[in-house]
C-alpha cells in the first residue's frame, strides 16, 4: 500500500477540519498531535485551506497533512504545492483523481455505491472514503457493499464519533475513520485546542479500547501455581484451566508454573487494534520487543511486549 495511505491507517483517524483563521492552523495541528492524532484534512471549504495547509506543513511537520473538500484539479495543485501530502474529496471525480495520480499524490475519493467503488477500482486505488458513513447505511451497509471488492479500503466519514468508533475501526477493510467531532470549527474558532486535545485522546482511546486482559504472576513453579489457583478456586470460586506454561484462576489470572517475563510477572492489555496500538505507544516514546512479538497464521502481530516493565511487571498487548 502507499505509504502515506498506510501512514493514515496507523493513525486510524482522520480529522476532517474547517479552518476560518488561519492563526489557528499550527495551534490546531499540534493539539491533535498532543492528543495522539498526528493528521488532519484541510479543507478547502474555507478560502484558508490553502493557507493552513502550507502552515501546517512548515509549522508542525510531525503531523500529516492533507487536503479535504476538493473538487477541482486546480485545487489539487494548490494543495500540493501548499504541503499537502493526500487529497480527499466528497464524491468520485474522475478528472480529480486522473490528476492527481498523475501528480502522484494519493487520493480516497467519496465513494457510496459499487458504481463509485468500480470507477475506483478501475483507476487502481486502493482505498476510498465512504461518505456519509452512518447517513448512508453505516457499518452494516459497508459490510455488504465491500463484499464482492476484498483488496480495497475504506475510510468511513460523516457521523462517526468516540462512540461508534471501535465499531467500525474492528472490521479488517476499515483503514482508518474519518470526522469533526475531536476538532469541530466552533472550538478551533474559539482557540479551545485543550479540550481538542482531550478529544483527540478520547477518541484515540475509544479506537484502541485498552483494557486489562489478565494478570500473570511468577509462582515459582508447578507446585505453588497449583496451590495458589486451588486456593483462588476455594476462595472465589475462579475456575482453574490448565495450560502448558499456566494455570489460570478464572480469565484475568495466570499463574505462570515456568520462566517467564517480568521480574514478579506480567500484565496483559488487550487493544481493538494492536498495530495502532504499536504506532500510537511508540509515537509517545514506548518500545517494544519486536523481534519476538506472536504473530497468527497470517503474519500480523498478536501479542508483543513492551521493552520496559512497570513495577517488576512485563508488559505485553494482545489483539
Ligand atoms: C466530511 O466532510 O468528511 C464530513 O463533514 C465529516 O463528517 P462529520 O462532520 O459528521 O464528522
């Protein structure tokens, strides 16, 4: 996949933005940064699209920016030469998206229908916007009209929110979700980028849905992991599951009977979507052993430790 496309998929959101000033474009792009969504989509539904773009390119290159709302090839070009690195428009325009394949910047196009799905297609991309997401028949309808076209993606947009979001972002041909609602033009005007910020956090936490999966602790060998998940048994009445390395009191504890990692154990944190997990922890400086992360038959990382423990607790996610 392109890479600005796979780019956007780690993100897994994209800020669809209105810009009236264009003092606010920096401010804004770093306040989505700050909350952990290093994008936005400019669009040029204001005369300051432009603008902001070009700012934003220079004044906070950590965020990939794009242009939204792009009806014209002449658009195009002036996003492009503004810093824009993706176009994103409304609808399916042929000559927008020839332009700017021939200009070689990635473009998702709105597409609604299998009629716009197949012009798509037949120009080679491999992901679109879906829009209006949840006006148009939401996740249920993408399902089904992305049935008969398994190779490509689709970024919803219109309607989606911190609420819906999980939903949508755990179907496999979803890249990434797009909307106003972390950074709507009122709060931009109103130079309210902390509460955008904590939008943007809210959202990004909504997507990857941490939750503690389960606790391991190192007993010291077959013995006391019997005795202990015996004793959870008789206390709480937690069932006990037998596993090679494991004995499990219940779901959320496991009583490791072998060597494992972390200095008293580990903790296991489950996320709706590990490889953004992956992306956005270590955008905030986390490291992770890479090379021994699980992968599942098809290749994609399962489980993965982080490099540092917290408390004399290895850290592992788990999809
Ligand atoms: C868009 O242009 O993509 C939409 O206006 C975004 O939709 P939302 O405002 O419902 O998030």
């Amino acid at each position: 996949m392109n890479v600005i496309l796979e780019k956007l998929g780690k993100i897994g959101i994209v800020p669809v933005i209105k810009i009236d000033d264009v003092e606010k474009a920096v401010p804004l792009a770093k306040a989505l940064a700050a909350g952990g969504i290093p994008c936005a989509e400019i669009t040029f539904r204001t005369a300051q699209g432009e603008d902001a773009i070009r700012r934003i390119a220079a004044g906070a290159p950590e965020v990939l920016v794009g242009a939204g709302t792009v009806l014209t090839t002449d658009q195009v070009d002036r996003a492009v030469s503004a810093g824009a690195q993706f176009i994103v428009s409304p609808g399916f325009n042929p000559q927008v998206v020839a332009h700017c394949l021939q200009k070689g910047i990635p473009v998702t196009p709105g597409c609604a229908n299998p009629s716009d799905i197949e012009q798509a297609l037949e120009f080679g991309l491999e992901a679109v916007k879906f829009f209006p997401a949840e006006q148009a028949g939401g996740l249920d309808y993408i399902k089904a009209v992305s049935a008969p076209y398994p190779g490509l993606q689709f970024i919803p947009t219109g309607g989606i929110n911190a609420g819906n979001i999980a939903r949508y972002i755990a179907f496999d041909k979803v890249l990434a979700c797009g909307g106003s609602w972390m950074a709507g033009a009122d709060l931009i005007n109103a130079g309210e980028f902390e509460k955008i910020t904590a939008l943007s956090r809210e959202a990004v936490l909504a997507l990857l849905g941490f939750s503690v999966a389960h606790i391991g602790i190192n007993t010291g060998g077959y013995e006391k992991a019997a005795q202990a998940a015996v004793l959870f048994n008789s206390l709480f009445g937690f069932a006990i599951k037998e596993g090679n390395n494991s004995t499990f009191a219940g779901d959320a504890l496991e009583l490791v009977k072998t060597t494992a990692p972390g200095t008293h154990g580990h903790i296991a944190i489950a996320t709706n979507s590990i490889t953004r997990a992956i992306a956005h922890l270590e955008r905030g400086g986390v490291t992770f052993d890479h090379a021994n992360a699980k992968k599942d038959p098809r290749g994609n990382v399962c489980a993965i430790y982080l490099k540092d423990e917290i408390l004399g607790f290895a850290v592992h996610l788990v999809q």
